[in-house]
C-alpha cells in the first residue's frame, strides 16, 4: 500500500511522519501508531513490522501516522544510545505532533483518533493516552518499562494511568519477562484504581513480541491473529470503523 511521508518540527526538530490512508470516502477515524525499538536503527522506511502493520489498520479503513520517535538522535547513532537518552517530555510532543497532522489531514475524522503500539511502542502508546485526553481509544501490545522512568525528572508511566480519558486494550504473552506477567497485574491494577475502562488479553505460549512475523523465533500464529481480530474489533466499537 502506499503512503506518504510528512516532516513536521518538534522544538526545532524535523520529525517524519509516515502517513497511510484507506480508499474510498472519508472522513475517516485514525490510528498513531508508535513503532518499536528497531525502527531507531535506521528509520520507520526500514521497519517492515511496523509499516505491513500500519498498513492492515489502513486496509481496514483506518487512516495511520506513524511518527518517526528517534528523530532526535542521528538515525545512524547506536540503538543504545537512544534507548539511554530517551525521554518522555521528548516524546509527548512528538506524539502530539503526529496526532496534529493526522487529525489535520483531510477526510480524516480528528474527533475519531485511537493510538496503538508494540514493545517499546506499547510504552510509548500508553504515555500517548496518559498526555492528550483527545485520544478515543488505546492498544498496549507487550509494552514494557511503563513502571521505569525514561528521562531525569519524569515520573514512572504508570503512575500516570490517572490521566488516561480513554479505554484501553492490551495484549501480553504469559512467556513474556518485559513485561512480565507480574507487571501486566500491576498495570491492572493501575488502570482499575484509576477507574479506567480497559480489558487485558494474555496469551499461553507467547512471549514478547508474538506478533511480529518478521521474528520466527518469536511470532506466535494464532495469538497473533486472535489478536488482530479481537483490536480490530475494538477499534471499530470505539472509533465506530466495523472491521473487515
């Protein structure tokens, strides 16, 4: 599927955004979609997970942007290097940026915009929903870290579940060790103490990353798919986009 590629500055920062939108007749509801960790080696362009991703939300009518998150380091800069420095209050206008365009982009319905991501991503998603209350809906897929702080000065994401105005979906595989199964209870109880509505789906023989096809050793099939259908299905209650 094509799609197009739009630069917006974060605090004197150019940032790609990656924008993918369904046929027919809008207006359309919207997905952010932050992208996981190996998208900062070389870019969004060479995440094939993250892009065949954005593109099965798109192909089920669903208009995506899927910031590029490390633009504030190199792009040939070590990994490490940006998962040392990376920093929430950097992030946060990123992620608004990204939900300024897409909410800006013509046939795309800005009252309609969910966010969604996986590992690092899944994070990522979870502060994007604790930041902007226009977020209608949030998909956590075996995000991890969300009870470590990321930059000096800011607190743990998950003691900022009281912010969240939206439901939240989640999937986590039982084998998983970040998050491990005793984080995801702790995320559920963060989210319940809130009083946000959300629901948490765990799979048996699945560790991290089970839907990344791209990953063999880790890909998981059938909780890949299960999982696929039971997000696409909640996204279309709440965005009001029936699934395909």
């Amino acid at each position: 599927m094509a799609h197009r590629i739009e630069t917006v500055n974060v605090n004197g920062s150019p940032m790609e955004v990656f924008l993918f939108e369904p046929k027919g007749g809008g207006p359309h509801p919207g997905i952010v979609m932050c992208q996981h960790i190996p998208g900062g080696h070389t870019g969004v362009e060479n995440d094939a997970f993250t892009l065949k991703s954005a593109e099965r939300y798109a192909e089920n009518g669903y208009a995506v942007a899927v910031p590029f998150i490390f633009h504030w380091w190199p792009k040939t800069a070590d990994i490490q290097v940006k998962r040392d420095g990376f920093r929430d209050d950097w992030t946060i206008p990123d992620l608004n940026a990204a939900f300024g365009l897409l909410a800006g982009t013509r046939n795309v319905d800005g009252r309609r915009i969910g966010i969604v991501g996986h590992c690092w991503g899944g994070r990522v998603s979870w502060l994007g929903a604790c930041s902007n209350p226009e977020y209608r809906v949030c998909a956590v897929f075996y995000g991890g870290r969300i009870k470590a702080v990321l930059g000096a000065g800011n607190p743990p994401a998950i003691e900022l579940a009281p912010r969240i105005r939206c439901p939240v979906i989640g999937f986590f595989g039982n084998e998983d060790q970040n998050p491990s199964p005793e984080d995801v209870d702790d995320y559920d109880k963060a989210l319940t103490e809130a009083g946000v509505e959300h629901v948490f789906h765990r799979y048996d023989g699945a560790g991290h990353a089970f839907q990344a096809f791209n990953a063999k050793d880790r890909y998981r099939h059938d909780a890949s798919e299960d999982a696929w259908r039971k997000v696409l299905a909640y996204f279309g209650e709440k965005l009001g986009r029936r699934a395909a």
